[in-house]
C-alpha cells in the first residue's frame, strides 16, 4: 500500500455504504462501522459535514471533477498544495515535520508532530490525513480509518482520504465496501488513472468471484 501513497498524500465486512450498516474487522481490533460509513458517506451522500469559505481549493476541485480536463496534473498539484496550507505557520511546521519524519520511516517522530497537529489544529484536515498514512502505513488500519473519518469531515472532497479507505477495506477483504470508496474517488477525480486502475481491479475481483 506504501506505495500508492503519494496519490493521496497532499502532499492503507460486508455492508452497504449508503445505509451505514454493519461492521469492519482486522484481525482483533474491531473498527466502528459508523466510522467507515461516515468517512464515504460524507461524498456519496453530499452531505454538507462542515461548512468553510475554501473558495479557491473548491474551484480547482469543480475544474478536477471535469472528466474532459486536459492539464488535470496541473489542477492536481494545485489542490494538493492548497490542502497543505492550514493558515497557521506553527501548524504548517508541524505538517512539514510530520510528512519528514514520515518519509525517513521514523515513525514515533512523526507520531509526535502529527498528533501535536491535530491536537493545535482540529480543523486543518490535511492534518488528520497524514496521521492516517503514518497508521496505514503501519497496518494500525482502525486509527488510520477515525482520521479518515475527522478528514472527510472537514473535506468531503477528499479523493486522497477516499482512495485511502478504500485501500485499507480491500485489503481487509471487504471487496464492496472497497469499491464504494474508489468510485466516490474517481466521481471527484476522473481523470486519475492510478484511481481508475484501482477501481476497475476491484470490480474484477469481484466479477471474478460471482462467477
């Protein structure tokens, strides 16, 4: 899963997603299906989880929703940029020294200055995604799905926090729920092709396994 994090890096049982039921296992750490729910839903759904004056990111989201977009990377860049931008230099700083620590694998380090983050700024959601990579990243999939949740709540357009989540449900063999996500991602993010790859290797598997 490392991987594919850059996708969605600003910078990894069965139930329906649109009727937030069931739950959600790996191994013995139980994770709340309302959080799962919850963290696609705010896309699926529309809901308006949290209302912010975010005009300039918004507008490059409605111009990447543009399935006919031709400098989509460019577009890409720019909301990935801005999502980085929390408006507070401290919390800026601890973003940077977080997603450093992250990349040289020091795991505690990151630990430390990305929680000081979202403790400092509950309300920069690129924060809470990037404590997401660094539990994926450690297979810590229950933690890394809350901070999904906190993400999309304050970002319901996230297609890296959506891509993310659908990443950690395949691998739990939640092959449905999986695909919910990534074409909650690929609705916002058409153009993507590692997003599409995505989508269409789950929705083989899954015909694979009708047959």
């Amino acid at each position: 899963m490392a991987e594919l994090f850059p996708l969605f890096a600003a910078s990894s049982h069965k139930s329906d997603l649109v009727s937030c039921e069931g739950n959600a296992t790996l191994q013995t750490m139980t994770i709340p299906s309302r959080i799962i729910n919850f963290a696609v839903t705010s896309v699926i759904c529309g809901f308006p989880v949290v209302a912010s004056a975010q005009s300039t990111v918004d507008d490059f989201l409605d111009r990447l929703a543009n399935p006919e977009l031709r400098n989509w990377e460019v577009v890409e860049e720019e909301v990935y940029q801005r999502w980085q931008i929390s408006g507070s230099a401290s919390a800026d700083y601890l973003l940077r020294r977080g997603l450093e620590a992250l990349e040289a694998q020091d795991y505690d380090d990151a630990y430390d200055h990305l929680t000081a983050l979202t403790d400092h700024a509950p309300d920069f959601a690129e924060g809470w995604h990037a404590r997401a990579r660094l539990f994926a990243e450690q297979q810590m999939y229950g933690p890394a799905i809350a901070d999904l949740q906190r993400t999309l709540a304050l970002e319901p357009r996230h297609f890296g926090a959506l891509v993310a989540l659908g990443l950690m449900l395949e691998d739990m063999g939640d092959a449905d729920r999986a695909r919910e996500a990534f074409q909650a991602a690929h609705d916002l993010h058409p153009n993507q092709p590692d997003i599409q790859r995505l989508l269409n290797q789950v929705e083989v598997a899954e015909e694979g396994e009708a047959l």
